[in-house]
C-alpha cells in the first residue's frame, strides 16, 4: 500500500501542532492502523507558513501532482483543517480522490472517506472550518476598527510629514500595553505645508509640482513628488485638524465620525480608517461613507476651513462628460507617442497660448519641463502642426508594394493560414461524434430485456471511460475553438490594417483626429526627439529620419 501524509501550519513554530507532531501522528496512526506498512511506503508534504484560505501552496500542490503518478491508497492528515478551511477547495479534493477510489483520512476527527457516514461527516466538518475562518477574519477586522476609533497608529507606511512611535499606556488592571502614534518629521511637513499652500494660490496639482521642482525639493526616496502623490497628501486628513469644520464635513460625507463637537480642537490632527479596500486588487480607494474618522494623538498641521477648501477645489476640477479632463485634446496626433532624446520622458502637446499667439497652434513639450520647466529638462519643443505633417507624409511611404510594413502584412497573413491548417478541429468533433454514438448504442443495449450482471459490468464499465473521453475531448475542443476564434480575429485585423493602409493616401484626410492617432499607432511604436531629428521605431526596428525636422522652437 501506498501512502501520503500531508501537514501544514500557519506560522514558523515548534510548539503544540507544529509539522513534525503532525507527521509522527499521521505515522503512528497509519502503523497501528496497517501493520505491514514500511516507511518507504509513506510519502510526506510539509507546508509551514502557510494559511489554509487557499490550495496555493507549495506542497499541497505538489502533491495533488503526484496522486495521479503515483497513485496512492490513502491520503492521511492530521486535522481537517490542515488541507483547507474553503468548502469548495476541500469537496474539489474529496470528488478527486474518490473518482480515483483512494481514500482520506483525517486522524483527529476519525473521519474516513471510504465508509458513507464518515465521508457525510467531513463535508460538514469543512463547512464549520470555512465559518470558523469567516468568522476569524470579521473579528480580526472588528477589532482593528474598534483600536481605529481610539486614534493609535495601526500600522503601515507612515504618511509624508511623520514617523510612527511606540508609547506605553497602563491599563486598569495594572498591565502594560504598547501602542504606536505619528511623530513629526519638520522636514517633510515643511514641502506638505508647501502643497497645500501653492494649491490653494494655483488651484492647480501641476503647478504645486513645478513649484516643488523648482525649489528642489523631494519625496523621502529622493525622487520628486508625483502628480498621484502629491493628490494624495491633499486628499489625506492627517494634517488637518480635528476642528468643527472638519467634523462638519465628514458628517456631510456620511463618514463614521467618531468624536463629537465637545471633543473638537485645533490640538490634535485626524486619523482616516478603511480608506482603501484591501479586498480588491490595487486596493482602490473607497467612498468617504466607508471611512472612519477619529481624533489622533499627533499634532494637526492645516486647519479644517482650509483643508475643506481644498478638497472642494479637487473635486471642481474631477473632469465629468460635461466637462472632459483638461489633458485630452482634439487637435495633436503624436501626444505620448514622442520621447524626449535627453530625459526619456514622454512629451505631450501643449497648446500656445498669450498675445501674438496664432489660434489652432500648439507645441510637442517634455514632460519633465512641463512639470518642472528648463531646470528639470531643457531639451527644445517642437511645433506641432509640423511634426504631425512631417510623420504623416513619411508614413505614406509604407502603402507602396514593396514598403517593409506590406512585406510584414504578408508574412503575418501566412502565419496565421499556417495555424489555421494545423488545428485538428475536424478529428476533434469525428472522434466526439464515434463516442457519443457508442454511447448511446450502450444505453440502447441496457433496456434489451434480461441481461446477466457480467454484461451490465461490462457496460457500465464501458460507459465510465467514454464519458471520461468525452470530457476531455469537449474540452480540448473548447480549447481550439478559442484558438480558432483568435486566428479569425487575427485575420480580420491584418485585413482592416491592409485595406487601411492601401486607402491611405487617399481617405487619410478625411479621417478624424482619434481614427488617425489610431491608424499611426497600428504602424509606430515610439518616436524619439533628440533636438534636431526625429527617430521613428516601427516593427521593433528604428527608421531614423534624419533632418525630418530641422526646426524647433
């Protein structure tokens, strides 16, 4: 007989259930249980520093490889909850191990799946195991939310202007606890007190940036603050003050307001709780109505008329489909398509604004010198209407015959008929076709009268592996089909991208402005500025196009 031990724990330890007390467990048990065991016929998996929320661990994973190679009798573990605490993850496991009659054991609970009763009961069992983990998990969140409503400092990168500090409060009953609070860091404060300043005169995140830059002054990685960052410290209520105008406010935004007008002062700043939701993927910021507010132990840095003034500025300017965001334009095709030569940022059209300025004009401008100006990047601007005119009659050139992008479609095009041939679509369904005709011959076979068990066996047995062969073969097929699927689609692109760029010369003036930003984005994938040329990289390949632009402004 075969056999596999499997043990798991949740933290590093030697204590109570650590992993070697589960396995010498799971050996004592199988030796008592199977006398003519050898330890060569055990295999062990160890997990330590592992949750059970979910398979993905190492070892359990290995071994779930390993059972169809080496088919094992038994699978024994220590508790049920050593192999998940997810109904769904355990009844996966369970099914699997049954279609392959090998048998789970869980020692503690005496559960053993080859009896009914005792595969009834470890079901239920894994329902209890995935509560008692729900449960965990809320009481966990509640009592973070209720030592929030007390304005300690939970944990976590500390935002700009402060550095966490452990405290020690005595408790009633003459115990120690440790907590932590937010300590100042003036150098910071400074730049912070800085943003809400320069908003505040600027109305303008960009312009808090250029201002920041010009003066040299950096984030605590030593790079500049970004547009992102910069938001974020204005949006942040840490430094501002716990006063009536901020309790105001945060009633006003259904936020959970955990101090009263009584309690307000310009003493002590406020702590924000379960801003983000951790739950989702990048941890998306959530509504004010989810946050809860209370008075911290730090000092406040903005007072709330002034912090409450800049929020509503932020929101004035959050662009709506009345009002499109400022960066977007209808008039520029090559915006964050050109790089600059001398910083690698991006460069952006900027249109010309000012007395003399002629209406419809606009600039191709670096990214580092629109935020920080000639100190952060003094490479040159390029106008605008020129460069879009220059690239676009250099483009022209690939709609001739034996331009490199048609040689390239050409290629594409026989690729993509060479994976067309080779997809065994037909075999698939002829194969799909047999089974399900055999089958149903079988079930026609089993109402003929009389028939002796041997002959149902037989059938049954029959029937097993061509509902098995059938699975597989509707799921290869379903994989093809996706296959399939995305070579038509792949043909229909180098067909538009074909037609596209053999009608180029004569529809590209009627296109608009987005149909053409995408047409050129087909063809280019960078363009780099160096001051006096343009270098264009199409195809993963440069075509440098030199003296393209000779002027810049």
């Amino acid at each position: 007989m075969q056999f596999f031990i499997y043990s798991r724990k949740s933290v590093y330890t030697g204590k109570g259930e650590s992993i070697e007390n589960q396995i010498e467990m799971c050996r004592q048990y199988i030796h008592t249980k199977f006398p003519e065991a050898c330890d060569s016929d055990i295999a062990v998996y160890e997990d330590e520093g592992f949750s059970a929320k979910n398979t993905d661990r190492p070892q359990f994973q290995q071994m779930l490889r390993d059972i169809p190679r080496k088919k094992p009798d038994f699978v024994v573990c220590y508790r049920l909850d050593r192999i998940s605490r997810n109904v769904s993850d355990f009844s996966a496991l369970i099914e699997d191990l049954n279609d392959r009659s090998i048998s789970f054991v869980c020692i503690k609970e005496e559960f053993d799946t080859s009896k009914p009763m005792g595969k009834a009961m470890m079901y239920i069992a894994s329902v209890f195991a995935q509560l008692e983990r729900e449960t965990i998990a809320e009481r966990v969140r509640d009592n973070m939310l209720m030592l929030a409503r007390t304005g300690r400092w939970l944990g976590g990168t500390t935002p700009t202007g402060y550095t966490s500090e452990k405290q020690q409060e005595i408790i009633i009953d003459g115990k120690v606890k440790t907590s932590c609070k937010l300590k100042e860091k003036p150098d910071e404060l400074l730049a912070v007190d800085m943003m809400f300043e320069k908003f505040l005169e600027l109305r303008s995140i960009t312009g808090v940036s250029k201002s920041l830059i010009k003066q040299g002054i950096r984030s605590r990685s030593g790079q500049y603050y970004s547009l992102p960052g910069i938001k974020e410290i204005l949006q942040n209520p840490v430094y501002c003050t716990a006063d009536k105008d901020a309790l105001d406010y945060f009633i006003a935004q259904s936020s959970d307001v955990c101090f009263e007008e009584k309690d307000c002062s310009d003493k002590h700043g406020l702590l924000a709780y379960n801003k983000r939701d951790y739950t989702k993927k990048h941890a998306p910021r959530q509504a004010m109505d989810k946050w809860i507010i209370a008075i911290g132990k730090h000092k406040g840095r903005i007072p709330g008329k002034k912090w409450v003034a800049v929020q509503t500025i932020i929101e004035e300017n959050i662009p709506t489909g009345e009002k499109p965001a400022k960066m977007h334009n209808n008039y520029s095709l090559l915006s964050g398509l050109i790089f600059c030569g001398k910083c690698g940022n991006r460069m952006f059209a900027k249109a010309r604004y000012g007395k003399g300025a002629t209406p419809g004009l606009f600039d191709y401008v670096c990214n580092n010198k629109l935020r920080g100006g000639t100190g952060l990047c003094d490479c040159q601007n390029i106008g605008g209407r020129q460069a879009d005119d220059k690239v676009c009659e250099y483009l022209m050139k690939y709609t001739v015959e034996s331009s490199h992008i048609v040689q390239l479609l050409e290629k594409l095009r026989r690729d993509v008929q060479g994976q067309a041939r080779e997809t065994p679509l037909d075999v698939i369904e002829l194969r799909l076709s047999k089974c399900n005709e055999e089958m149903n011959n079988l079930v026609h076979s089993l109402s003929q009268g009389e028939l002796s068990p041997a002959f149902i066996q037989r059938v049954n047995a029959r029937a097993g592996e061509l509902d098995k062969e059938i699975s597989a073969l509707v799921e290869e097929r379903d994989r093809l089909q996706s296959d399939v699927d995305h070579i038509t689609d792949a043909k229909m692109q180098i067909k538009m991208l074909a037609a596209a760029l053999s009608g180029l010369k004569d529809n590209f003036a009627i296109l608009s402005v987005h149909e053409r930003r995408t047409l050129i984005r087909l063809l280019v994938q960078k363009i780099v500025w160096d001051g006096k040329d343009l270098h264009i990289y199409m195809d993963g390949g440069q075509q440098s196009v030199s003296g393209l632009l000779m002027e810049s402004v």
